[in-house]
C-alpha cells in the first residue's frame, strides 16, 4: 500500500488527488505516527526525506504530483520493470509510456513537442528505451535523428493500430503507441530517409493551402521541410523573397 505522509498541503492535494484519479489504494498519515503493517512505500515532503528509513521513501514534487504517483507505482511494482516509451509516428504522435507491463503515461501531441515529451519521460527512468513505428516515414526519422541522448528502436508497425469502437474514436494513435512499445526494434542511431516525388507533393499542397497568396514553395524548400530542418511556416517565409505575391512557374504545380 502507499502512504501518503506530510504536513505539505501542495504536496498532499497533489499527490493524493492524482492517486483517486488513479483509482490506487493508499492512506494518508501524519509524518510522524506509526506506518502501517502494510505500507510498500512513502510519499512524503522534502522536510521529512529521512523519517522513514524502513520503507521505500518517494519525496514528491509538488510541482509534478504525476510523476511523483509514478515512481510510487513503480516502486510498489518492485520497479516493475524498464521503461519503454512507444511512439506511434504522424503530425500528432500518439505517445506511450510503459513500466513493465503497466500503462503510466498516455500523451498525443503536436510533431514539433513530441520530441520534448519523450525526453522528459525519459529523464528520470533508468536505461529507458523509446520504441518509434516505422510507418510515416518522413515524421518518424525525423522523431529518430532529433532523439539522440536515449536508446531508439524502430518496430515494425504493421498490425499496430486496432479496431475502434463506438466512442473510442481518437484514441487509434494513442493505442497504436501502446502495442508498439511492447514489441522489441531494431536498435537505430539515425534514419535518413529520401522523399518521394508525392511525398514532396504533399508539402507542396500543404504549404500552398497555409499560403496567404495560394504559393507552393519550392522542391528544395520541400525537401528541407521532409527533413525537418523546416516547418512548412519557415519554408513559406524563406519562399516570400520577391515579396509581390506573384505566383512563380513552380506554385502553378497541379497537384
């Protein structure tokens, strides 16, 4: 069972309302009573980081209560194992965060954040690994080449996304990343990829529906955002340098 044990009122409203939106079984205690028989483990304040010498101690984070109710599961868990992070690649990843076998962390975000939420996930777990589906080709290297301070392996992806149900829509990348991060990769350090002629259409398209002037950018504008080295804003700006709003031979593409 985990104990909750302070007399810090951010740290108890925190720690305790993410443990009933977990629907996880704890007491709370003053710092200084008696522990009872059955306590796994302690969350606790700063003030009392060394009172519980007998037990597994958690010192929260009153700013971050959910990764402090975190490591208290993990702990509860025997550690329950590494940390995997899954990664079911596209504009909005979906992002998993598994202890063993044991869903803690669930996100689905912006491209350009993704790389930031999996750091910061993975910051604090012991040799974590991110698991990334090798489909969306262009969304996943760039996910691979930008994730250079954890273990990366790409998985095959197929068969990854299930079926949904009534109600259940929006959920598919987020369970996508769920199965991914239980299915073992090829361990990779970068993975470049060359974009082909649609692929660079489909940049084309996008930036001219972004376009205040109905402009594509250009194909070496395209391939600098299929690398990721642009967004499609930065390339729209970079291809505004005539500045009258005329359309040039390479806007007029038919898509």
């Amino acid at each position: 069972m985990i104990v909750v044990a302070t007399t810090d009122f951010e740290v108890y409203h925190g720690v305790v309302n993410e443990l009933r939106d977990r629907g996880t079984t704890f007491t709370t205690i003053e710092p200084d009573a008696a522990l009872p028989e059955q306590a796994t483990v302690v969350v606790t304040d700063a003030d009392n980081a060394d009172a519980f010498a007998d037990v597994p101690t958690i010192v929260a984070d009153p700013d971050d209560p959910r990764r402090t109710v975190d490591r208290a599961l993990a702990a509860v868990r025997g550690n329950g194992g590494r940390t995997v992070i899954g990664v079911d690649p596209g504009k909005k990843p979906g992002i998993a965060v598994l202890t063993g076998e044991t869903i803690v962390a669930t996100f689905q975000v912006p491209l350009g954040d993704a790389v930031d939420v999996i750091q910061r996930e993975a910051a604090e777990a012991p040799s974590p690994v991110v698991r990334i589906g090798d489909g969306s080709r262009l969304e996943s290297a760039k996910l691979v080449n930008e994730l250079d301070t954890v273990q990366v392996e790409l998985v095959d992806e197929t068969g990854t996304t299930p079926y949904l149900g009534t109600g259940a829509r929006g959920m598919g990348d987020v369970l996508a990343a769920v199965n991914i991060a239980r299915l073992e990769g090829e361990v990779v350090d970068a993975r470049e990829i060359e974009p082909t002629a649609g692929e660079l259409q489909v940049i084309k398209d996008r930036s001219r529906e972004r376009s205040e002037h109905n402009r594509a950018i250009d194909e070496v504008l395209a391939r600098r955002v299929a690398a990721g080295d642009l967004t499609v804003d930065e390339a729209l700006a970079e291809h505004r340098d005539d500045g009258d709003g005329s359309a040039t031979p390479d806007d007029q593409d038919e898509s």
